[in-house]
C-alpha cells in the first residue's frame, strides 16, 4: 500500500485540525498539490458549497489531519512527517533531552552528551506506523461494509435506513461497524428481526404516579416489613422499578452491610407518598 498517496481527488473527508481554536471541516478532495508527503495542501470542496461560489478551501496536512471515508466506515488516516519538520524535531528533541540532563545531573551536564535522534528516523517511523494502521483499518471497513450488505439484504427499508441512524452513534472506526452488524445478523438468524433499539415508554402504573419524581423523599416498605426513609435517584424506562437512596445514618437507620452503597433498586409498588 502506498501510505504517501492514501487518499485522491474525489474521497469523502473530514479534516481534523491540529489547533484548538479552527472548526473541523468536512467536503469532498478536489485536488493534492505534488509537494512532499507532510507539506502537501489538499483543496477541499466543502459541504454544503460549490468550489465555484468560493466553495474550495485549501488546507495544509501539517496544520490537519484528515478522516477518509471507506465503505460505512471513516479512517484516520496518520499524519506522515516531512523531512524539514522531522529536522526541526530531532532538534528540539535534543535541546528538550539537554534540559533534563541539566536539571537533573548540573554538577555532570556538561559531561553528559544527550541521545542523539535522526530527522530521518522520524520520516520513517511515520511511514512505518502508516504502512501498519491503514491496512489493518482498510480491512475492518471492508469486513464492515460487507456485513452491513449482508443486514441491509435481510431486513426491510425502513429498518435498514433506522439502522443506519442508530449506527451513526456508534464510533465510525470499522472495528466498531463490525460488532455492530455482526450483532444485526446474529439477532436475525436467531429471532428472524433486526434488534431496532427503540425505547419503550414507561409502563402506565409508573406514569400515573404522579408522586414518583426524580428527588421525591419517600417511604420504602420491604417485603418483610421494614420500612426506610428514600430519596429517589433514578427511574428505570421499562422495568417498574427505581433506583433509590437510603435516608438517615449508617447502623442507625439501616444496615451499611445490607446496602453497602446506601442505595438499591426497588420495586415501584413497594414505595409511597411519606405520611403526614
């Protein structure tokens, strides 16, 4: 694979810049300029725009790093290190190596001479992580693509297109679209429907409690009889049931053995207004 050349005119990308303050940009590659791997400009379509109304923007790989879209998946592709760049690394990593040596040994520093690193080991450590990332990453995107045929065949339209949006919360790496659509697919197989993720509503004897809120300071009765001050925390969406925390002290008003975290999950009928 060649790393230098990884992506063409006409791929879908996002450019990530290095800086904190610039906005990510998304568009299509319009055109790679000759220069030296790292020092190249890309020329970008943006979207939502036409290169022909002020659309283009050119954009240097040393100030972005790009994501590539291949198949469902997106690819960072890794920033490769030009050889002017790499000189003035190796140097600053000398002049960075110096300082230690002085800070730590002063009485020997000058003794002491630092680790030399080569510009040129910096060029080829970016083209050897590169050569290693992006063929490994390429083939989860095709595995990935692959499997999402193979849903997209068995499923309706509809669920499909609704797949694609739960699929778009997902992290975009292929690794991730694989696990996904191999889940998809063994839930077919096994129940003859997609599993869709859609959020069931609150059971009614839930809803119409109209003292059950989130913060409400209840009174938890137990199958056994005991009865403990609570504070509701959290309330499940399907199941009736609420997480609850225990009011009052430890050993006092309830056993920190029972409840180590001083809460539970408690059943919605066993809750109810405090009295008085």
């Amino acid at each position: 694979m060649d790393v230098a050349h990884y992506l063409h005119a006409g791929d879908q990308v996002v450019a990530i810049p290095h800086a904190l303050d610039a906005d990510v940009l998304r568009g299509q590659i319009l055109s790679i300029s000759t220069d030296e791997p790292g020092r190249r400009e890309f020329v970008l379509e943006l979207d939502g725009t036409k290169a022909t109304d002020t659309g283009a923007r050119g954009l240097s790989e040393r100030h972005y790093s790009f994501k590539v879209q291949r198949g469902e998946s997106w690819i960072l592709v890794p920033c490769l290190v030009a050889a002017a760049d790499a000189e003035a690394k190796a140097q600053r990593a000398m002049a960075n190596e110096q300082k230690r040596i002085d800070k730590k040994i002063p009485l020997f520093a000058s003794q002491i001479a630092p680790t030399p690193r080569f510009a040129e080991e910096y060029v080829d450590d970016s083209v050897t992580y590169a050569e290693f990332f992006l063929p490994a990453r390429e083939r989860d995107a095709d595995q990935a693509t692959e499997l999402r045929g193979q849903v997209e065949a068995l499923v309706s339209t509809e669920d499909f297109q609704y797949l694609l949006k739960i699929r778009e919360r997902w992290p975009h790496d292929g690794s991730y679209g694989k696990i996904f659509w191999r889940k998809q697919l063994a839930v077919i197989a096994e129940t003859g429907a997609p599993e869709l993720y859609k959020q069931v509503a609150p059971e009614k004897s839930i809803q119409h409690r109209e003292w059950l809120c989130l913060g409400a300071e209840l009174l938890w009765t137990t199958p056994e009889g005991r009865q403990y001050p609570i504070k509701v925390q959290w309330i499940a969406p399907v199941k009736p049931s609420v997480m609850v925390k225990l009011l009052g002290e430890p050993f006092v008003d309830y056993s920190p053995k029972e409840f180590p975290r001083g809460n539970a999950w408690t059943p919605v009928d066993q809750l109810s207004p405090m009295p008085g």
